[in-house]
C-alpha cells in the first residue's frame, strides 16, 4: 500500500499480519504497491509504481525471496496495476506500462519464467485487473482502445 508507518513502526509499503499483530517488512522499495503475489517458489512478487534503491531492473515489479530483494526480467516503464498466475505457473502482469525491460509490450504481459512477453494484442491502455479461469482463460478489465 502506500503507508510509512505499521502500530506505531516504520514500515515502507509492506506489511505482514501474523494474526495477532502486524510487522514491518524488511524492504528497501518506495512507492506504492497495488498488487503482492505469492509464487509456488513461495517468493512474493511486490507490483505497482515502485522502485528499489540501487539496483536497476526492478522498477515497478520485484520479487522478494524471504532475504533479498531482485528484478523479474527487466523493469516496467509504468505501474503494474495487477498480478495473475496461470495454470501453468506462468505471471501475467497488467496496467498501464508500454514496455517492458526495453521490449515493447502494451498493458499485458506474460511472465514465462525467464523473459516477459506479450500477451494478444491489448493496446493503448490500462489494465486494472486480472482473472484467470479455471480452463486457463484471462479475463481483464479496464480501460483499453482495443483488444
């Protein structure tokens, strides 16, 4: 979210509830966060109009191993509105960016587990959200010109 502090704690844009109380992640990311995934791996994978000092690659979506923050490919131009996961454990990731790691990709991209990718030919817009059905289908929502 977008919040600096957690019962009285400092905690930047991530906090974790333990059923009792809240605690401060350990984080060096600013900005605000709109969507958290959690992978099978069990990493989470922070998306929105974020960044992370010092290291390149990582601008608006970073994946947390439980230790160490890192880049998931290269880094979004704009915020990542949402997080999906295929059934096949693929990501997809959505809003309203134009590239992705240098590579032109509109509002949609996929995630196969070493490059992102486009997904159909969504342009021009924002996507807002991400339901992946049970058969593998994507539905999105938001505001697009075409698709």
């Amino acid at each position: 979210g977008h919040f600096t502090t957690v019962d009285g704690r400092n905690a930047a844009i991530i906090a974790r509830w333990d059923g009792a109380r809240w605690h401060a992640a350990q984080t060096n990311l600013s900005g605000v966060i709109h969507a958290l995934h959690v992978a099978r791996n069990g990493d989470y994978i922070a998306a929105g109009n974020i960044a992370h000092a010092g290291l390149p690659g990582m601008q608006n979506l970073s994946r947390w191993n439980g230790q160490t923050w890192s880049p998931l490919g290269g880094g979004f131009d704009a915020r990542v509105e949402c997080l999906a996961e295929l059934p096949s454990g693929e990501l997809i990731a959505g809003g309203g960016f134009t590239s992705v790691g240098g590579s032109l990709i509109d509002s949609i991209a996929l995630w196969n587990g070493s490059a992102w990718g486009p997904v159909g030919n969504l342009t021009h817009g924002n996507v807002f959200d991400i339901h992946v059905e049970s058969t593998g289908s994507i539905v999105v929502c938001g505001s697009f010109v075409s698709v």
